[in-house]
C-alpha cells in the first residue's frame, strides 16, 4: 500500500512539474530548435504507421498515363507544391529551409510511396508540419490523382519537360 502511495504521489509531482513546464512557457516552440533524435524517429514511426493504414483509395485505371502526368505537372505547379519541394529546374523557396522537419526532396519519397499513399498525403496533408490538406485547399480528387502520377514520374521528369508542361499554369486563389 505504500508503495503505490508513494507511486501515485510521485505521478502528481511529475504532472505538476510537467504543467508549470509547458504552461508556464518554459518549453519552447521556437522553429529554430532542433528536435531530439528519439522525438524525430517516433514522428517519422508514427507517420509511416498513419499513412500505411490509411491510404485504401485504388488509382483510376488512367494512373500514370501521359496526358494524366500533365496534367498532374500543372497542378503541382498551380498548387505551389514547388515554393516547398522544389520541382524539375525550379528551385525551393528560401523560406522553406525554415521548415522543421523540412519538406524532402520529392525525387527520393517517389519510389517509397505507392499511388494510395501519395494521394493520401497530398490530399489530407500531415498534420504538425508545414504540409497542407490539399482537399480543404480546394484540390479536387482527379486532379489530386494526377498530381500523384506525376509526383511518381519524377525521377524522370527533364527540366525542359516540366517547363513545358507547366508553361500556362496560373497559381491557385
Ligand atoms: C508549405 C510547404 C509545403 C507545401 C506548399 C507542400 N508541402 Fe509537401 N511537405 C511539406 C513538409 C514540411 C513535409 C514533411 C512532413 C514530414 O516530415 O512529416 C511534406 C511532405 C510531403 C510528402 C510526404 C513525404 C513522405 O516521405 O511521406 C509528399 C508526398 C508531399 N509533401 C507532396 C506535396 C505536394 C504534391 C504538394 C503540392 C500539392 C506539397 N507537398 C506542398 C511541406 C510542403
């Protein structure tokens, strides 16, 4: 009986530490700290679970036609995914070295994330970072498909390619 006496008066110490800590402003949310390493591997552990299980959705029969990869190229340029991701000749934005965790290279995630879980992420976004839901920013499900198939042709996407492709795209209002 002591025992557990003492344990639960430890567990209201550790609880009143731990909100005079984050309540009291001690903790701090500055974009500059870095996370620690074991914070950083349960995020990415728990994103990958959460994305796995989630993205269900089949493509439509037309994934990864020329056209649909196009098409998905003027997206990804209207939406911007580009200011954070860079694209085929286009440089990131500096502001999005300010991103922590920073937005990868969408040419190495390509070969990782089947179509399902591209979808998902794009249209759903993650939440606690600086990536968006496309579907709340008016993103409709073909066209996040298409952004997908094109995401997956990256890798071979030639700088001329995507300038072409993307030559009449007018940004999102
Ligand atoms: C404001 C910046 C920003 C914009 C705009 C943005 N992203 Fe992201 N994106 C991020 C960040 C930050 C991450 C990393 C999240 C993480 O590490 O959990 C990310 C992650 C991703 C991932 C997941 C990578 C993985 O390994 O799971 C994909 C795919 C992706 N973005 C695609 C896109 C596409 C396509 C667009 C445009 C429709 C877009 N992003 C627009 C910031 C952005």
């Amino acid at each position: 009986m002591r025992f557990l006496a003492a344990i639960g008066a430890l567990a209201i110490v550790v609880g009143i530490g731990a909100a005079a800590f984050f309540f009291g402003g001690y903790y701090s949310v500055a974009g500059t700290t870095e996370d620690p390493a074991a914070v950083t591997w349960a995020l990415t552990r728990v994103r990958t679970a959460s994305i796995n299980r989630h993205a269900n959705d089949n493509p439509p029969a037309s994934f990864g036609d020329a056209a649909m990869v196009q098409a998905g190229a003027k997206a990804y340029a209207s939406f911007g995914c580009a200011n954070c991701h860079g694209a085929p000749g286009v440089k990131w934005l500096k502001y999005s070295e300010g991103l922590h965790p920073d937005p990868p290279d969408l040419k190495e995630v390509a070969g990782e994330l089947t179509p399902a879980q591209l979808f998902w992420v794009i249209k759903n976004g993650i939440n606690m970072t600086g990536m968006p839901s496309f579907a709340q920013a008016g993103a409709q499900d073909d066209e996040i498909w298409s952004i997908a198939a094109f995401v997956k042709k990256l890798p071979s996407v030639s700088d001329a390619d995507y300038k072409t492709w993307t030559a009449s795209a007018e940004p999102k209002q």
